[in-house]
C-alpha cells in the first residue's frame, strides 16, 4: 500500500483537491483493490490498475459533486505544499503559488480534459497508457490534450507561463 | 497553425516523435518562427505541470484504510452468519410444519375425551372436566 500510495494521491488529490472527499476515494480506490485482486490477470502493471479505479472514483465523484450542486471546492494544491514543506523557503513558496495557480486553472477544466492533462502532463503516463486508463483511443487523447493545453495555456498566462 | 502541425508538436514536446519525425520538426522550427513560440509555449506549460509536487494523503492513511477494511469484514462476516441463519430456518420451516400437522393428526387420532374440542385435542390440551377443576381447587386451597 505504501509504495502506490503516492501514485493514487497523485491521481485523486490532482482530481479532486485536498480534503476528506479526496481521503475517501483513496482509501475507496484501495478498498475496491483489495476486493477485486481475486480479478486481476496482470495484463496491465498494478500501478496502470490502480491508476484506473482511482480515476474512475475519481470521475464518478467528480460526477456525484456537480449532480449534488454542491459548493465549489476549489483544489488548494498549495495546501499540498504547505504539508510537504513544514519551513518553506522564497523559492518553495514560489512553486507552491505556482501549484496553487495550476490547481485552480485544472478546476476550471472540465473533468474528461483534467483526467488527460493529470494522467499525461503531471503523472507522466504514456499516451498509450492514459487511453488504456481512461479506455478512450489514443486520437481522442490527443485531440483532449490539445484542448485542454489550450486552455490552460491561457489561463496561466502570464504569471505561469512566460 | 494546420492541426497536423498542432499535432506533431504536441507529441514534439511529450517526446513522441519517431527519430526521422524529430528530425524533421528540429529543421522546421529552425525557420518556422510562429512554431517556435508555439513550440516553446507548450515545454514551458508543460514544465509547469511537471513541476508541481507529489501531492501525499494526510497522516494515517493506511492506517484508515486498514480500520475501514476490518470494519467491513466484520459487516460481512455478521452478514454472512445472517444469511446462512436465514437458509437454514428457511428449510426448515416446511419440515416443522409438517411434523406439527402430524402431531396434530396423532393428537387426534389417540383423542380419549369425546366432549373435548377438535382443537384444544389437536393441541394436546388436558381435557377440561369438572372433575379437573375440583382437583385444581383442592390444590390451591386445600381439602
């Protein structure tokens, strides 16, 4: 559990944002793990596996979160840093308004295109991977990367990206 | 931009690009000035993105979880021992009706008081005589 525990942190936390919501699906998304190991054939690693139900759960809450209407919950990636670092220097503090900004620039993406910038651009899958994960055709990646880099692009534009 | 020129710099910057493909996009952003911005603004979101810290559950997690897993194996379990309670009463139910009707029928079928009702018989029921509430009287009150 303690070696995949970053990776599904990676996935949920990224989708969802920090808090109790984002704690429950990472311990669901283990929990459902434990339940379907009986099923797993090893055709895919179980990191790939693992990264599939926690961005199912994390759709499905994602999903759950707009039917509910519920408040906005922005994600505060810069609560992640103030975790990680207990006595943050300029530069440290400087990436983690840096993380904040891309925290809330993903919010505003819709959530099939978060799922591909999350999966590809910040946990480093292959292409080939993230349409395995999200079970859509490498094209259809792609054309949702594209889009969602567009949109990011100009969202963090300037103080993010020169 | 055309999109097949969108789509081979994204997979430029992912670092997709088959060798001779490289090749080919290196020799164009050498002349393509447009390109080369888009090029460069894609690495530099790109580099951001990357750049985030590996966001980490908070303190105890595996701990949650291993008392979530023994909670719901304690729900299954007593859900377990319920259901198989549940089957066995289930079947069994037919065999004790049945031998309650035959205790009925043999109650009644060995009935020594004419006067007595059908079902205080069937039940098994003392017949109910004066004689017996003499006897029940001289019990609790003496001669």
């Amino acid at each position: 559990m303690e070696r995949y525990e970053p990776t599904v942190a990676g996935v949920v936390i990224r989708m969802l944002g920090t808090g109790d919501e984002a704690d429950d699906v990472g311990q669901e998304t283990f929990i459902r793990f434990h339940r379907s190991l009986h099923r797993f054939r090893g055709d895919s690693t179980l990191g790939t596996y693992l990264t599939r139900i926690a961005m199912n759960l994390s759709l499905n809450a994602l999903k759950r979160r707009k039917r509910m209407r519920q408040r906005h919950v922005p994600l505060d990636h810069a609560d992640a840093e103030a975790i990680a670092t207990e006595t943050p220097d300029e530069g440290d503090l400087e990436r983690a308004e840096s993380a904040a900004r891309i925290g809330r620039a993903l919010d505003d993406l819709s959530p099939k295109h978060r799922a591909v910038v999350v999966l590809r651009m910040m946990e480093d899958r292959s292409t080939a991977e993230v349409s395995k994960i999200l079970g859509v055709p490498q094209g259809t990646v792609m054309s949702r990367l594209k889009r969602a880099l567009a949109k990011l692009a100009l969202l963090l534009e300037p103080e993010v990206i020169p | 931009m055309s999109r097949r020129d969108s789509d081979r710099l994204l997979r430029a910057a992912l670092g997709e690009l088959a060798h001779e493909e490289k090749a080919a996009f290196d020799a164009r952003l050498e002349t393509d000035v447009e390109l080369e911005a888009d090029f460069a603004r894609v690495r530099a979101l790109k580099a951001a993105l990357e750049d985030t810290s590996q966001p980490r559950f908070g303190e105890g997690f595996a701990t949650r979880i291993m008392a979530r897993i023994r909670r719901e194996r304690a729900e299954h379990e007593a859900a377990s021992l319920e259901t198989v309670l549940a089957r066995f009463f289930t079947r069994l139910a037919p065999v004790a009706a049945a031998l309650a009707l035959a205790l009925f029928a043999l109650n009644l079928l060995v009935l020594d008081a004419p006067d007595q009702s059908r079902w205080e018989a069937a039940l098994g029921l003392e017949p109910i005589m004066l004689e017996s509430a003499y006897s029940i009287g001289e019990g609790l009150y003496g001669g």
